[in-house]
C-alpha cells in the first residue's frame, strides 16, 4: 500500500509516476469489468475467456512497457492504444449490450491522467473513427445500435465530450504551471532565507576573525618593534661604556653611566614587550577566551581541553598557535560548514601539541591553501604541522611545536667559514642572542679541530669547502675526539652526495646559507634541545637517492640473474622457489605461495639440485646466493 500510495497519488509532475496511476486505475477497472462479465457469462465460456485473456495481456504488457526507461514518454500514447483496441474487441464481443460503447467514453477521461491535450484528441479521434465506421459499414451483421439514422447523435456526443476534456486539460495544465511556479517561488523564497542567515553568520565569523587577528597582528608588531629598539638601546649602551675609559672623557663620565643605567632599565622593561615567556595559563586562557568569543558570535560549539602539566611558553609560540585556532575556526564555519570544533592542548617535556578537528562535511580545499603562512611559521619554530581532511567526516590540523628549555650556561658556537663576510655576518646575527655566546670564528679546517680538542665548544657550525682540510674529514675528526659537540654544516651547496658523506662523517645538522637568518638562532637551539635540522627538502633528497640505490640494486641483480639463469637452464618458476627457500620456507608453504601442490614443489626441487649440482635445499642455497640468483640478506637465518 505505501508503494501504491507513493508512487502513484504523489508527485504526479513526474511522467512515471502518471504511468503507474494509469496502470493502477486500468488495473482495478479491469477487475470490476471482469466481476461484471462473469455475472452475464459462463466462466468458460468464449466471451469471458476472449476478455480475460485480452485484459490480463494488456495490463502484463503495460507493467513490462513500464520499466523501460526509453518508453516513459511514450508509454501513455502506447498504453491508450492497446485501450482503444480493447473496447473495440468489447464492442464486438458484447454487440448485444448497447452500454458496453460507453467503455470509448471511459478511456477518453483516463486522458485526463496527464492533462495532455494532445492524448484527449488522439483517442477521441480514433474512437470517433471507429463509430462512423462501424455505424456505416457493419450495422446489419453486429452493431445494431449504431443505427445510420441516429448515428449522429453518438458521434456528436464523443466529439463535445473530445472537445470538453481537451479544454479540461489545457485549464489543469494552466493551473498545474501556475501551482508548480508557486512552489518554485516558495521553495526559493526558503533557499534565499537560508542563504541570507549563512551570510549574516558568516559576516559576524569574518568580523571576530578580523578582530582576533588585529589583535595578534598589534601583539606580534609590538613584540618586533620591542626587539628591535632593544638591540639598539644595548649596542648604545655598549658604546657609552666603551668611551668612559677613552682618554679625555672623564668630564663624560658621570653622564655616560647614568645613560648607560637608563637604557639597562629601558632594556629590561623591553623584555617584557619583546620575545620573552608568557605565563603558565596564558596560552591555555587566552584559548578558551577565543573560543567562547566565536561560539557566541557563531552559534558554533568550540571545545577547549588540556593535557599535562602547563609550563612558560615563548610569546612566538603563543602567537603561532592562537593564530592556528582562529584560523581554524574560521575555516571550519565558513568552508566546511562545521557545527562542533575541538581544541586539545598538550604539555609534553620540551614540546607543545595542539590538535584540532571539527565535523565538517567538505574538505575545504581553499582554506587549506590559506594555511601555508602558518605551516612556514611553523617550520620557522623548527615545529610540524599536518593536515588531514576527510570528506563528510571532518578535518584535522596537528601543530607540534619545540619548546626551548632554559639553560645555566649560553651556548658556545665555534664559526668556521674561509668567507670572511660569512663569519662576520653570523657572529653579527648570534651575538644580539642572550643565550648564545661565539666562541671563536676560524678560516681552515685543522684549526677548527685543534680548537675543538682543546676548547670543546657547545655546537661548530661550518662550511663544507675549507682550506687545509676536507670539510667532512674536519667533522669526522671532531666527532671521532668530541662525540658531544654538535655540528652543523653550513653551506650553499645541496647535493645528495654532501648531504649523506656529512651525515655519515656525524653532522647533526644540514642548513643552507638562503635560510632566513632570524631562523639561525632558533635552529642552534633546537638542536641542542634534541632535535633535529634536516629539512624536508634535504629527506626527501636523501630517501630519493636510497629508493634509486635499491632500484638499480635489483635491476642489476634482476640481470646477472637472467644470465645465469640462461648458463644454468634454470626457469622463472624454480627462481621463484629458489628465492622462498632461501626465506627458510618449508615446501607445503612454498606450494600455498606459488599455487601449486607439495609434491610438484618438490619436482620441481629435483630438477634444481640436479641443475645446480647440490644434493641439498642448504647447497642449493648457498649456490644461488654465490651466483647472485637469491639476494644474501633474504636467506633465511
């Protein structure tokens, strides 16, 4: 009944659902005009049997007819004809009943199923065919009825009823258009108040993210500028302490120190501006604080939690991570229309994580190409960030960033570089750092190891190209005497073949002189926090060069196999047990491997020793790894 009732009495704009109406109503017209014949004939007699049989012919034919997708169209006019036929049959089946002509009427008003003008006239113009026809032509031998006297008077009548129903349908159709405009406005009207609310929601997301990041754009200006006049007002000072002891200063000298002592105070106010730690809850807070924030302007849940125990972190750290969770909202609101976002901070030893997801229903593509600024930021903090985006179920963004620890005493880097600008450049850029001391800048590389023997410094960072002494030899020496120092080879040149020799000789760390130089500093100290400063460029280098060492290592291993295949009359499939039972596996597994049965395995094996002259699967082995058939690190054990 529930299909019945959804695919015939609704939706009848649709063509197919008015061919299953015609079906439904031909069908239970059917059965009432065969309960009607049963009662003036015999079940078995010629009369039922011919109408039964045409009925239930017409109807199987119309319910295949249906179900050709190519018909749809033209199943009304196919189905009216069978109808039209039918009476016919009726009219002459039943010529002693004058009502049966009414069935013509009846199939004139199934027409009205469709409101189809054109369907109205077709069938009343062959049923007014047939009247005149069978008025004029066979009136004696069976349609008494049609008497060519009064023979006007039906076909006048099934002309007006014709007439009637074609104007019928060209009114429904009218109003069927003007009903159908009338959902269509109205169906607009509730998309334009939906898109209306998205833009208001969107407009009030945009207005909160152009606060928030006016807000961390003053900050990260402030802490610039902040830095900035502080290294200033400290090389001023450095300057007024040097002209006190200069000769015929004295007169200067009571100014200078209290200049000096003024701009030490300025300076250490400075630092409070500046770089420097926030507290412990600062960034946790101010997190939650931006969260409440959007979620009262959006409606939008945004969930904030924590993990471990809460520690300083760097203002840059702070920065960096607000920035990725309003940037995450923003995209999660507006591009991939998410209704709940998450924000779980992790405290772990040396490193802080922060995880991001919402339900999103779309990736976001846009939004994702908007994060590169905070992915380059990230990589600035020698930090990671990921992004997954999973359509229907949501993004992710994971931001781990390196947490520099304090330290009781200042670095100690050791320059080595035959560029005297290069020296003088980065003892420039590692000098203004408070925690970072250069020990020494030296041109050649046994200097740099004589240096480092007797001076010990905390990292070396030098070119690969010196004079006196090959670059890598330098570090292999260092390492070799001082295995604690840190090295990092620092140079223009980004070649695989200097990048793996170095890793190799014990370089903890590869950068390029294009890097930005604010990055160095950072770089030194993360690296003697633990980490490491190879960069994905430099990975990707190195994994490339391995994968094609392991590809010409098979294709060459693939050749000279082939040639002693062919010396040997060995073929593919004993090389193929060969290679398993070199891997240690017994002959039922080596049969289930190769689809085989235990015993041809073993056939086949006969035929190996005997082609290799072993007398058994360990000769056997030990041969086809001599002769470079079976790889030496796939033998079994």
């Amino acid at each position: 009944m529930n299909w019945i009732k959804n695919h015939c009495f609704r939706h009848l704009e649709r063509e197919k659902h008015r061919n299953h109406l015609l079906l439904f109503v031909v069908g239970l017209t059917y059965a009432l005009a065969e309960a009607n014949v049963l009662i003036n004939h015999e079940p078995l007699s010629r009369e039922h049997l011919i109408f039964f049989g045409a009925s239930a012919s017409i109807f199987s034919l119309g319910l295949v007819l249906n179900r050709i997708e190519r018909l749809e169209g033209a199943f009304k006019y196919i189905m009216m004809t069978l109808l039209l036929l039918h009476a016919m049959n009726q009219a002459v089946l039943f010529r002693e009943l004058p009502a049966v002509y009414q069935v013509f009427y009846f199939n004139l008003a199934l027409t009205l199923i469709y409101l189809n003008g054109r369907l109205t006239l077709y069938v009343g113009a062959i049923s007014l065919l047939f009247t005149a026809v069978a008025g004029a032509a066979f009136h004696r031998t069976g349609f008494h009825y049609l008497e060519p006297s009064t023979i006007n008077i039906p076909i006048g009548i099934l002309a007006e009823t014709t007439l009637v129903l074609w104007a019928s349908s060209k009114i429904g159709t009218s109003y069927a258009i003007i009903v159908e405009t009338k959902d269509r406005l109205a169906r607009l009207l509730r998309e334009n108040e939906t898109q209306l609310r998205i833009i208001e929601r969107q407009n009030k997301v945009l207005e909160t993210y152009a606060r928030q990041v006016e807000t961390l754009a003053k900050r990260e200006e402030r802490g610039r500028i902040g830095a900035s006049l502080r290294q200033e007002l400290k090389q001023l000072a450095r300057a007024a302490r040097e002209k006190q002891g200069e000769p015929g200063q004295e007169s200067l000298e009571n100014a200078a120190v209290r200049i000096w002592k003024d701009i030490d105070d300025v300076v250490e106010r400075l630092a409070g501006v500046e770089e420097g730690f926030v507290s412990q809850d600062g960034l946790e807070a101010e997190l939650r604080e931006r969260a409440v924030g959007f979620q009262e302007t959006t409606g939008m849940e945004v969930a904030v939690r924590a993990e471990g125990e809460p520690y300083a972190l760097p203002r840059s750290h702070n920065v960096t991570l607000l920035r990725a969770l309003q940037d995450f909202m923003i995209g999660a609101a507006m591009d991939r229309q998410a209704s709940d976002v998450e924000a779980a901070l992790e405290y772990r030893s040396g490193v802080v994580r922060l995880t991001l997801t919402d339900n999103g229903g779309k990736p976001g593509e846009g939004r994702m190409e908007a994060a590169e600024p905070l992915h380059k930021k990230c990589t600035e903090l020698n930090g990671t960030f990921d992004i997954k985006s999973f359509r229907g179920k949501g993004s992710v963004w994971d931001i781990t960033l390196p947490v520099p620890q304090e330290r009781a005493n200042r670095i100690a880097v050791l320059l080595v570089d035959p560029d005297p600008f290069v020296r003088e450049s980065v003892a420039l850029i590692l000098g203004e750092e408070d925690d970072i001391v250069i020990a020494g800048a030296l041109d050649g590389g046994p200097e740099a190891v004589d240096y480092c023997r007797r001076e010990r410094p905390d990292v070396v960072l030098m070119e690969v190209n010196l004079p006196g002494m090959d670059g890598i030899e330098v570090m292999r020496s260092i390492k070799t005497a001082n295995p604690g120092i840190q090295i990092i080879l620092f140079t223009h040149r980004h070649e695989v073949g200097i990048v793996a020799e170095a890793v190799e000789a014990g370089a903890d760390a590869y950068l390029l002189k294009s890097m930005n130089p604010r990055n160095l500093a950072a770089s030194v100290r993360h690296l003697m926090d633990g980490g490491t400063l190879l960069s994905r460029q430099t990975t990707a280098m190195l994994a490339s060069q391995v994968l094609r060492g392991a590809q010409l290592e098979r294709l060459e291993r693939k050749y000279v196999s082939q040639a002693v295949m062919k010396e040997y009359g060995l073929k593919e499939k004993e090389l193929q047990i060969l290679e398993l039972l070199a891997k240690g596996k017994k002959y039922r597994e080596i049969a289930s491997s190769l689809f085989l049965s235990e015993g041809t395995v073993r056939n086949y094996l006969s035929g190996i020793y005997a082609k290799l002259n072993a007398e058994d699967r360990d000769q056997a082995v030990e041969k086809a790894v001599r002769l470079g058939l079976v790889p030496h690190q796939e033998q079994a054990g």
